[in-house]
C-alpha cells in the first residue's frame, strides 16, 4: 500500500515482484550491479520501453526523501503528497500508516503476554492464598514502587533501544495490571460449592483452577484488556515523543507528534498525529468492549 518499490513489474514478457526480491538494475538494462531504484527517471524508462510496473497506492517507504519537492520541507499537504511532508522531505502518510502498523503490533504483542503472565501469576495467587498470596503481594508492592520512566532513560543510555527491547522492559511491569483482579476472582470462587465438588471428584488442582474457576473470572479480565492495549500504545508514542522510544528515522506516532511541536508552522503534522491516535485508541476501546460483551455468559441470548 506504502513503498516505494512497485508491487509488479512486466519486463520483455517476465514477471518480477521488487517488494519480495532485489534485482539489479542491469536486469532491466541499466549499467549498475546495485538494487534498482524505481523511483528514478532512468530505470522508469528502461521498464516502460519494454513492459510496464505496477505502482502502490502510495509510492513511499516511511523513510523514502523527496527530492522534487514544490518548496522547501516541511510541504503542505497536495496531490502527491495526501497528508503533507515532515521536515526531512519524507511522505507524512506512508509515516503515518507504519507507524500505525507498529504500534498496534507492539500494543497487541504486550497486551497478550502480559495477560498470560498475569491471569496465571494471579490465578496462583488467590487460589493457592496463605503465605503463598501474602510474599506475592509484598513483592508486587516493591515492584510496581520501582520507576519505569527512570529505568527507561538510564537504559537508553547504555543500549540502543529497539521494538523487542521496548516490549521486554514494558513486559517487566505491565503484566501487574490483572493481577490484582484475577487473585479476587479466584480468592472469591475457590470455595464455591462446584470447586469443592470438583475436588471431591477427583479433579487436579490445576484442573480446577484454569477449567472451572478461570472461566468466571475472564470476565472482569477482559474488562481491563482495552485499557491495557490503549495503554501500552500511549506508552510507546510519550517514549517515542521524549526520545527514548524506537530507534531514530522508525516511523511511529510520537516521532509525528514531536515533528508537529517543534514546527508549529506546518499544523498538518501536529493535527494528523493527534487525529490518528485519538481515533485509533477509541476504536481500539470500542473492540475491546465489544469483544468483553461477546465473551461475557450474561448477556448471551437465552
């Protein structure tokens, strides 16, 4: 949708496709061993004179510059360029919908393993209770006292950070949200009658504990899920916007939205950063309660 390279090429009756495979450019009839750059007048007429491409929707990488721009970057939006420019000459839309691709990954990714660790670390918690319940809890109060801003910057300064290293530091304490739900779900239904008769059965302990009891407390987990996810985006876009985020040149949203505050003369930036993010967190609720009430066994028909 966004890249530079066309999704399909015809030359002198074969088919390549530059978005999977590098071909040279003297495969087209040109004179370098290099890649091929379809963006230049000169490759473009080699193709043409003897097949033709097929170019995206928006023929930009996230870090493709624009060379033959109307006036001086940051440009306004026009008929090339949807959303405008930033101020090193790049497309602001093919920045924008990788950045968009990034964090929702990033805000999936850290949602899912979070909830793993927590339901189970929560689950083993409540149902277990004693001392077991009571050193958990000591621990989690230190932990979530610890600072993870501060960790954040004083790590970005001996390491260069990158999406799995943002993701591993981020898993380090958002797994603690559903903890304290999932413990009170299990603390509450480990006595009920239909876990005594499941123990009376027979019944494992981990059998009772994730078959019987874990489904009455998906409930209440569920509920927290979009706030996880839209939180773990808003996280990734202030580290992004403070600079200590992704690496420099990766397109995200917070790297938009620093653009848009320091030029304040280009407004394009700053209001396509904020519209984005404002939309993509409320649809992102909007799922996430959907999906609550799909899973939720009171408001199922009868």
């Amino acid at each position: 949708m966004a890249n530079e390279k066309p999704a399909l090429v015809v030359f002198d009756g074969k088919f390549y496709s530059p978005m999977l495979h590098a071909y040279p450019e003297t495969l087209f009839g040109g004179e370098f061993e290099t890649e091929a750059d379809y963006r230049d007048p000169y490759v473009r007429k080699l193709i043409d004179d003897k097949g033709w491409m097929l170019a995206p929707l928006i023929p930009y990488h996230h870090r493709t510059v624009a060379w033959d721009l109307p006036q001086p970057a940051p440009s306004p939006p026009d008929r090339r360029h949807w959303l405008g420019t930033d101020d090193q000459a790049r497309d602001v839309t093919a920045r924008l919908i990788y950045g968009f691709r990034i964090s929702v990954l990033f805000g999936l990714t850290l949602t899912l393993v979070s909830t793993l660790i927590g339901v189970v670390a929560g689950a083993v918690q409540g149902y277990l209770g004693g001392w077991v319940d009571l050193l958990f809890q000591r621990f989690m109060e230190i932990w979530s006292g610890l600072p993870v801003l501060y960790l954040l910057i004083i790590l970005a300064s001996v390491v260069e950070p990158n999406f799995w290293w943002l993701l591993g530091i981020m898993l380090l304490f958002s797994w603690m949200a559903l903890v304290g739900v999932v413990r009170a779900e299990f603390l509450r239904a480990r006595n009920f009658d239909y876990v005594r008769a499941a123990r009376a059965l027979g019944a494992s302990e981990p059998a009772v504990m994730f078959r019987h009891v874990l489904p009455n407390a998906m409930v209440a987990t569920l509920t927290f899920l979009p706030f996880i996810l839209s939180g773990s985006i808003t996280t990734l876009t202030a580290l992004d916007f403070i600079g200590f985020g992704l690496p420099p040149g990766s397109a995200s949203l917070g790297e938009l939205l620093a653009q848009g505050k320091a030029n304040l003369q280009a407004p394009w930036l700053a209001l396509t950063g904020f519209f984005s993010l404002a939309i993509m967190l409320s649809l992102l609720v909007f799922i996430g309660e959907a999906v609550r009430d799909a899973f939720d066994p009171r408001k199922s028909a009868v």
